[in-house]
C-alpha cells in the first residue's frame, strides 16, 4: 500500500507541475491552456485515486489502476497530440511525456500486483 501511495503522490505532483508549467504559473516551458487544463484534470483523477485508496484499502488495486489507467490515456493523447503537430513540440515536453508514460506504466504494474483480502 505505501509503494502504491507513494507512487500516486509522485503521478500527482508530476501532473500539477506540468499544469503549472503549460498554465504559466512556473516559469519554464511552454503555455499551452489546453494542455494545461488536461493536466490538472488528470492531477485531480490521481489524488481523487489517492484519497480513496488511502480511505478504503480493500479498493486499493481498483482505485489505482483506475487512476493510472486515466492518467496513462490522457498522456498518450497528449503524445499523439505531439506527433501530429498540435500543442508544444519542445523536446522537453516529449522527454516528459516519456517520463510520464514511464511511471505509469511502471504503477499500473505495481498496481496489477496487488493482491486483494
């Protein structure tokens, strides 16, 4: 359970962050406000999937691997998005959205995993 958290906590930040970035509220990268908004969607689908993980842990492996599986969907439309030329083509945001893919992946396994009581 605390692996599976923690491993939330950083989908989490990892997506606020880059709503923050695209939103202009840090300031590195790119604006892009429909990138933006996408990403803070998703941030709020991972800690929705957090908190109830953290409420109900016999929910645990359904909570996570519904939130990452979310997550995961809306990152590859963002790197499809990429591909064809719509939103920020810089190389940071296609080494993050490699990052991204790489850590949900890697929870949806960890999540898969689980075994439920």
């Amino acid at each position: 359970m605390a692996r599976i958290a923690t491993l939330l906590a950083l989908d989490i930040a990892l997506f606020a962050g880059a709503s923050m970035v695209h939103g202009g509220l840090l300031p590195i990268g790119e604006l892009h406000s429909r990138a933006a908004i996408a990403e803070g969607i998703i941030a709020v689908v991972l800690a929705l999937g957090l908190v109830t993980a953290l409420a109900r842990p016999s929910l645990v492996r359904l909570t996570a691997l519904a939130a990452q599986g979310l997550a995961l969907l809306g990152t590859l439309v963002g790197a499809v998005m990429i591909a064809i030329g719509i939103g920020p083509q810089t190389s940071g945001d296609k080494m993050f959205h490699a990052v991204l893919v790489a850590v949900l992946v890697s929870g949806l396994r960890l999540a898969a995993g689980i075994r439920q009581r």
